[in-house]
C-alpha cells in the first residue's frame, strides 16, 4: 500500500507540475507583455509567490477532497486514473499554447473515474459539486466584471494625466499586483494536488480526515512553483500578447482584479480557475477601450477549450478507469 501511496505523490507532482506550466501565463503573462519584467524576473517573482500562497490555506484542499466524491468510495485506481487524465491534457493543452482550466481537468476526471468505478452517478457528492461547479461558472463573471469597473475608475482618477506618466506609475506598481496575482494562484491552484494526495491518504487508511499534512503542502507548493518556472510560453503569449495589446496600467487593472477574486475564493474553501478569472479580466479591462480592443476570435477559442476541458476528461477519466476494471 505504501508503494501505491508514493506512486499517487509522484503522479500529483506532475499534476500540479502541468497546472504550474500551464497556469504560470496567469502571473506572468501580462507583466512580461507590459515589459515592466524581463521573462526570467517575472518567473522568478511569481514561482516564489506561488510558493508562498500554497500555504494561505487549506480549505480549498478539504473541498476537493471530500466535495467531490466520498473519500470512502475512492480507490488508488480511481486517484491514479484521475490524475494521468488530468496531467495529460493540462500537457497537451499547454503546448498547443491554449490556456486551459486545470480545475476542469481534474474534477472532471476525478467525477468520470468515480463514476465507472461505482458505477452510476449517485456516488458523486451533488451538494458539494453543486458549491464547486457554481464557483467555476461564476468567478470568470466576477472577474470580467472587476476588471471592467476597476480600469473604468483608474481611467476615471488618471484620465487627465500624461500617458507616459501613467505608465511609469502604474509599471512600478504592477510588480505588487503581479506578485498578488502569483500568490493567489498558489493559494487556490497547489491545494488542488494537495486535496488529491490527502483523499487517497484517507480512502487508503494512512490519515482518519481530509486534514491537510504538512509535508502535502510543501510537496505541492514545490511542484507547481517548478511547473511556473517552466513557462507556458505559448500560453503566455496567447492571454498576454493575442487576447489584446496590454499597457502597466491594464495589466494592473487586470492583475488586481482576478487576484482578489480568487483571494476570496480560496478563503473560503471554493475552487476556481485561475485561468479563468485572469482571462476575463483582462478581456474586462480591454471592454473599456472598446469592444474591438479585445481580439474575440482569440477569446472564442479560449472559451471552446473550457467548455470542452470537463466533458473530455470526464469521458477518458471513465473510459480508462472502464478498461483498468476489465483487467
């Protein structure tokens, strides 16, 4: 069993390494388009920021845990299936330059390995699925909505002031809300792997509740900061560069606004897309300028690739736990 336990890690590792590759557009992306940092500055301000905010809490962990399926009914195979699904398309999502929800990913694998498994859907948690799936729809509107009204009224305070002036301003203080978006994307996205490793703990019988260890903590917070400091280049230049042109002063706006959306998701124990929220952000921030300002062509494909994240691991989640059964 202990074997079992230590292939699970491993395998949570190389999710949250994918989530950090994908995800690390999400902190990086608009300070490198802005070019108020270098590459390697803005990775290494976010990786260690990231690192920081897995240990904010750990309520987001518990939700996974025990909001999905019931750790009682979970088996390594279930925990395995669900984080191969998952690594592979953050993977492929994430070399093909499309930013993606790695909480999609996950949940829909964990929900299509559950299901094969125990064979229907009443081994899902409705309630608690209910909570997540209404946090994963309603934080990217939140999210458009704060970067819309938050750039609105610094246009509104700054309109007057030289442009260049604005953008000298606003280049200082993004460095502070590029490090507040870095942090807060570790305080939602590293519990995720961590929520993952002490469900199987306790579906194993290692730990008696989805309290999260200390050495899961370190372990995730480690491995999606090494998975930042791989940069998703590709996924960087799409939400940074191709969603729309971007100065210091959006990139604030931007910055600011999905961090304390997700700040306050992760508070209380509610998983959101970090993906999501910066890139509505953002394309709030760009509704400002003018509607043309944002490329909506990029955006539409954006948007396919939530949509279809779920459904798809859902289905190779319980297609291959289907399969592992067989045999």
């Amino acid at each position: 069993m202990a074997e079992i336990i230590i292939v699970i890690v491993a395998l949570a590792v190389l999710f949250e390494l994918s989530n950090g590759w994908n995800d690390s557009a999400n902190a990086i992306a608009t300070v490198v388009s802005t070019r108020v940092l270098s590459p390697v500055q803005a990775v290494a301000l976010a990786v260690t920021m990231n690192i920081v905010g897995a240990f904010f809490s750990t309520a987001v962990a518990k939700t996974i845990g025990g909001g999905i399926v019931s750790p009682a009914a979970v088996t390594d195979g279930v925990v395995i299936t669900t984080l191969i699904v998952a690594f592979l398309w953050n993977s492929v999502m994430t070399w093909i330059g499309m930013p993606i929800s790695c909480s999609h990913a996950l949940i829909g694998a964990l929900m299509g390995a559950s299901v094969a498994h125990g064979g229907g859907a009443g081994i899902l948690n409705l309630s608690g699925l209910t909570m997540i799936f209404l946090s994963l729809l309603v934080s990217p509107v939140v999210g458009l909505a704060a970067g819309y009204l938050v750039m609105r009224l610094l246009a509104a305070f700054f309109g007057n002031f030289a442009h260049g002036s604005v953008n000298r301003v606003f280049g200082k203080l993004q460095l502070l809300s590029s490090a507040a978006m870095a942090f807060s994307h570790g305080s939602n996205d590293a519990q995720k792997g961590m929520g993952i490793i002490t469900l199987a703990l306790v579906s194993g019988g290692f730990i008696d509740s989805l309290k999260v260890p200390v050495w899961v903590i370190i372990v995730c917070a480690l491995a999606i900061g090494t998975g930042t400091a791989l940069g998703g280049w590709r996924v960087i230049r799409t939400i940074g560069v191709n969603l729309m042109k971007l100065e210091p002063v959006h990139g604030f706006a931007a910055e600011t606004s999905a961090a304390a959306t997700i700040l306050v998701s992760s508070f209380f124990g509610l998983p959101v897309s970090t993906t999501h929220v910066i890139s509505t952000s953002v394309m709030g921030v760009g509704a400002t300028r003018r509607l043309s300002a944002v490329r909506w062509g990029i955006a539409g494909k954006i948007v396919m690739a939530w949509v279809f994240t779920l459904p798809v691991c859902f289905a190779a989640g319980w297609l291959i736990m289907t399969i592992v059964q067989q045999f």
